[in-house]
C-alpha cells in the first residue's frame, strides 16, 4: 500500500465519526485539572492538541537582528469506529503534527505536516506527561518543566528549548473554556503564556542560534468543540511586553457572525479577568487574498474586551497553512503584533483564523 493510500485511510477513518449527532455526545471524566497529569494526553477524550506558537531574534549575517515566526502543534483523535478491533495495527488513535518558520526579513514561510496512527514506535502521545512524538518530530516536558521541540521538516528545523517563567493559566471556569450555547460544546483548556525561548532555528542551508524570543503553549481537549453551525474560529495568544498574556476568540458561522466568544487577561503579577461570550469583539480591518487558495482572511483586526481596545495586525500577510496532507484544512496562523488605540505596540503573539477556505471539521 502506498503512503498516500494509507493517508486516505487514515483521512477517512477520522472523518467517519465526526458526523455523530450531539445528542449522543457524552462529556467523559469531568473533573478538575490535576498536574503534571493533565500535560499528558487524554485519549478517551475525542479530540486534543498541544500548540506552541512564539517569536524569535536571532544576529543577522550583517550584524543586524533577523526576527522569526514559529508554530509547532501536535494533535491526537480518537478514531471511534476502530475501539472494538482487535488487529494491533487498527488504529484507534492517530496523530498529526504541523510546524512553520515564518522569516520576517525574507518575507517567506515555510510550513510542513506529519500524520501516522499511534502505536508501532511511530507516533504516541503519553498520559503522564506532555511527550508527543511523530516519527522524528517531538514535543517533551522535562523535568522542571521546561519543553524540548524538535522538528526537521523538509525545508526548516526547529530545535528550541521553551522554558515556563509563569504559572499555568486555566482558561474559562478553572480549565473548563464554554464553546458554544450547548455546555457540551466545551473543552478543557489551559495555556502557558510567556514561555522563554532558545534554540536553534535552520533554513536555506544554514542554522542560526536564537538570541531572545517568547512562546505561547495552549492545550486543548474535548469531545465536542464546535456546534454544527460553526465554520472555524478567530483566535489570538499574545504576550504582552510588560509580562501580561492576552487570549481571544471567536467561533463564526457561516454568514460570519459570532457564534460565541471568550478569552482571558492576566496581569504580570497573576490577577485573572475571564472574559464571557459577551465580552469580546473582533471587526475586520484589513483583508488579504491567498494566491494559492483564493481564501479570504482579516489580517488586520480591532478587538474590544474588557482589558482594552486593540489593533491585531499580522507582520506577513501570506501565512496560510495548507494541511489538507494531514488534518484535511487551510487555515492561517501567523505571527502577529497587538497595538493600542494609539498604534503603539503592546506585544506579539500569534493570530490563527480557521474556516475561510471551507468549513472546518473536526
């Protein structure tokens, strides 16, 4: 069988649960977040992922700071109609992985994709810590709790070391982040925000070190994430300059309006301000076209929350990720700097809009 056969497979044995109707939808093992525990993977959950996005500089060939982009993001799926097999090779789970490098002086991203059932000593995600791995793609916590990411992809590397300097931050009612009207359209989610970051980066034949940069980590779990009416969603991380974090979304429907909204603001100093469906409101500024896949996305955004009126504004309009070799979509994720009422910049982070090109399934 070749690899774009057993791809097909695994594309449609995911696809093949995801039309269950919400009533038969069950919350398993609701229950308060417990760590390290829950850094690890929670297979009897549906659907989870751990995505790291963050910003880097690193000393220019000419003396100068060249500044990056970087995604890293491992998922996990339960495969339902392969729970009562008994072949080892059914595969009752499969992960999927994504990266990107975003080079600001070049003006290019460079983007690549992993998908392969968990088991055989190719993919896994283990339950008592945060260890994904995808053949020689890896994302671990380490003792003291700092993270290794390590990917080689075709055209880039990443070899980062990303180091907590903040305590966990438990999005929504202490981890439980409502999604839409139905309570079952929930996740558990948590972030941590101003991560530190050093490594390596590598491109174009060449690896540089990284100087200085910050990271943002949100892991997400869920059996039922999205309503039948939503599309995709918008969403932000970003760490603010003087140590604050920033999280918003939106889920849309098909017409483009707000589905349900939320996020957070944490202070430097801890104080947490969770925001309701009510609270947060993205408008579109800016618009760019992708040449590849004609979508349309915002890539300039006023947002109003509680904490503030903000300007989100992408630094590389062409960030579009094609993943249709893994996760079946093409959505936009890239780095992006959040201003004031005033244009001045408060902080960077990373904007991801999904269901633009076509409905998100998940």
């Amino acid at each position: 069988m070749s690899a774009i056969q057993r791809r097909a497979l695994l594309l449609a044995a995911l696809a093949a649960p995801a039309g269950r109707a919400l009533a038969d939808t069950s919350m398993p093992d609701l229950r308060p977040l417990r760590f390290p525990r829950d850094f690890g993977s929670h297979p009897d959950w549906r659907t989870e992922w751990w995505y790291i996005t963050g910003h880097a500089e690193a000393p220019d060939a000419g003396g100068g700071t060249r500044s990056f982009g970087f995604q890293v993001t491992f998922f996990r799926s339960r495969i339902d109609a392969a729970k009562d097999l008994r072949s080892a090779f059914a595969a009752r789970q499969v992960v999927f992985a994504h990266a990107a490098l975003t080079d600001l002086k070049g003006r290019h991203l460079w983007h690549d994709q992993r998908i392969a059932r968990a088991g055989m000593g190719v993919a896994f995600a283990s339950e008592g810590d945060t260890d994904v791995r995808l053949r020689d793609w890896s994302l671990k916590r380490q003792p003291g709790g700092s993270y290794a990411a390590r990917v080689g992809a075709a055209d880039f590397s990443l070899s980062l070391d990303i180091t907590p300097s903040q305590a966990v931050l438990l999005q929504g009612d202490a981890g439980l982040s409502r999604k839409g009207a139905d309570p079952r359209e929930a996740s558990y989610y948590y972030s941590e925000p101003q991560l530190q970051v050093q490594g390596r980066v590598g491109f174009q034949g060449q690896e540089i070190t990284v100087r200085q940069g910050r990271a943002w980590l949100d892991h997400e779990w869920s059996e039922t994430i999205m309503s039948a009416q939503a599309v995709g969603w918008d969403w932000i991380g970003m760490n603010l300059h003087d140590g604050s974090a920033l999280t918003a979304f939106r889920l849309r429907d098909r017409s483009g309006q707000a589905l349900w909204a939320g996020g957070s603001w944490r202070s430097k100093g801890g104080e947490l301000r969770v925001f309701s469906q009510d609270d947060v409101r993205f408008e579109p500024v800016r618009r760019w076209t992708s040449p590849s896949s004609r979508a349309t996305y915002p890539v300039e955004w006023t947002l109003a929350t509680p904490a503030g009126k903000f300007t989100v504004r992408s630094l590389l309009d062409d960030q579009e990720l094609d993943s249709r070799g893994s996760t079946g979509t093409i959505y936009w994720e890239g780095v992006s700097d959040l201003l004031d009422e005033r244009g001045q910049p408060l902080g960077r982070g990373y904007l991801e809009m999904t269901g633009y090109a076509s409905a998100l399934k998940l």
